[in-house]
C-alpha cells in the first residue's frame, strides 16, 4: 500500500523545507536534530507519579538510570527500554514520551539508562551500559519497589537490537529470567545479507529513514568489519535461540530494516520462542515514537502495552 497519509503529510513537510538528512550533518548536529524532531512528533508527554535519575558505576564510568513510576504502588514490574538512534544519535531523553506512556498503560517501571554512544564509545560499550543497568535494577528492585521477577527488556531500531543481544546474554548467564522481549524495528542483521533485502535496497528516500542511514550508523558503531557477525551485534548470527524469553515484533512497511526485523521473528518462531510479530502497513521507520503525530504510533503503544501486560500477569 503507498504511504500513510499522515506519512506522507509528514514527508512532503521536510521536502518543502528542504530537510537534510541527519547522515549528511556532523554529529553534533544531527543529535541535536533528531531530539527535537522526536519531540515535536512525539506530542505532549504523559504525566506519571514519580520520575527519578539513579546514578551509577557503569564499565565506562558514572551511568545514568532513569526510572519511570506511574504509581507509588509496590513491587511493580520492570521494563528495561533502550532507545534508539543507531547507537550513535539519543539520550534517555529520547525515550521520554515512549516511557511515560508504556508505564502507565502496562503499570510498571520504565527504567531508560543512558548509555554511551558511538563513535565515541563503539561496540560493545552501549551494550556493556545496558547490562549493567540491567543487573543494577535486578540488584535493587527492593529499593525500587519494583519486583526482580518480572523484568522484560525492550527497545525501538538500535534500542531493538540492544534488548535482542541482551536477551542472549542473559541465557547465555542464567539469570535475569526476562519475562519477555518489545522489539520495535529492530536491528538484527549487520551482514551482507541484510544489505540485499528487498526492503534495504528499495529504501532510498532522502526525507525517510533509507539505506544510506543504516550504513551511516553501522559505520560508526562498528570498527571491526568482522563485528557484523557477533551475535551481540547481528542477533540473527546466534547459534540458537532457543529458550529466549516470548517476544513482540513489530516492523513498518516502509522501513530498510523490515525484512530482517520479520526474518528475525521467523527465527524465533522456528526456535520454539513464542513470538507476535505485527506489521504495520503505510508506516516509516521511527513511527513508534511518533504518537502525537502519527495514530498508527498510539496503536502500537497500546499493542505494546497490552502485551507487557500479558507478560508480567502472575
């Protein structure tokens, strides 16, 4: 189907102003710009009972761990959301309007850490920062109020592929038990594979998400060519992923990384993982954090929700 008219709406804005993309500015600026792009799509955030910063001693130095609460009620479950941004661009301000809104629809803690990005940290640090937020949560859910039983782990495109590697690095560890994983058009193939998708080489458009953006990233993160095939960077490279915790896919049909976001979920399901996987037609890349713009954006908050509920029931 051709774009959604709210999509397109949206496209033809940055055509008229002749956006640039964000892979064609420095650093700085294209940080800055994906902020507040986010935020002027994301609408007016939620409010929730109580939002604190936990500072703690990442691998990499002091990390910060923002906990959302949408209730002062105890021993509440846990979702760990890593934002995106191609682990290069985002901050835990990036997940704001996504972790207002998942924690008071599904009733649990939101905690968004702030881990380090790339170039200037590459792999494996945000993934580092991750887990040692995760493990930090898991160690404190007492002084949180939060229940170390029910944790899931999620994020949207790069904060997508970080929940997927630390779904692994948990079976690989034994422990957290992960009661499930949100995977938002996830990064799950660096290889040459992913590159000749249908959905990668058909994705070319200068006023969307397209292949140039996934090349772009990818060349920050990785400074290792051989790190395409480690499966904390590439998911899909697993030997098994058997015994991963249930998950929830969802891909938009306009997305460079549909194919091997919905490859994935055949994986999973071929692996014995219980597993949804929803396509969303007419929709971009980004669209999950775009409530206040776009409706296909609210309906898979609440998709998303509803099957953390599911996860977290006793």
């Amino acid at each position: 189907m051709p774009l959604d008219p709210q999509v397109q709406a949206m496209r033809d804005r940055k055509e008229r102003d002749q956006v640039a993309p964000l892979y064609t500015m420095t650093l700085d600026a294209a940080r800055a710009a994906d902020l507040a792009s986010i935020r002027a799509a994301g609408g007016q955030p939620e409010k929730v009972h109580e939002v604190l910063d936990h500072w703690i001693d990442g691998p990499g130095g002091k990390l910060v761990v923002r906990a959302y609460r949408p209730s002062a009620e105890p021993d509440l479950p846990v979702l760990m959301y890593f934002f995106g941004g191609g682990w290069v661009l985002g901050t835990v301000d990036t997940a704001d309007g996504i972790a207002r809104s998942l924690a008071n629809a599904a009733g649990c803690i939101v905690v968004v850490p702030g881990y380090r990005l790339a170039p200037e940290h590459p792999f494996p640090a945000a993934i580092e920062d991750c887990w040692a937020a995760t493990e930090w949560v898991c160690a404190n859910a007492a002084t949180l109020g939060a229940d170390a039983g029910r944790i899931a782990v999620g994020g949207d495109s790069a904060g997508g592929n970080i929940a997927a590697a630390l779904t692994l690095m948990a079976a690989e560890a034994g422990q957290p038990a992960l009661a499930g994983q949100l995977l938002m058009y996830p990064n799950t193939d660096q290889t040459e594979r992913a590159d000749a998708d249908e959905s990668m080489r058909g994705s070319d458009d200068p006023y969307l998400f397209n292949h140039h953006s996934v090349a772009w990233y990818r060349s920050h993160y990785l400074t290792d060519p051989d790190d395409v095939y480690n499966p904390l960077v590439s998911p899909m490279m697993a030997e098994t992923l058997v015994g991963l915790p249930p998950a929830l896919v969802i891909t938009a049909e306009y997305d460079p990384l549909r194919d091997q976001g919905e490859r994935y979920a055949a994986r999973l399901a071929h692996d014995g993982v219980p597993v949804v996987v929803t396509r969303y037609e007419g929709m971009i890349h980004g669209f999950f954090a775009m409530s206040g713009s776009l409706e296909a954006g609210k309906v898979a908050l609440a998709q998303a929700a509803k099957q953390l509920r599911v996860w977290f029931e006793r």
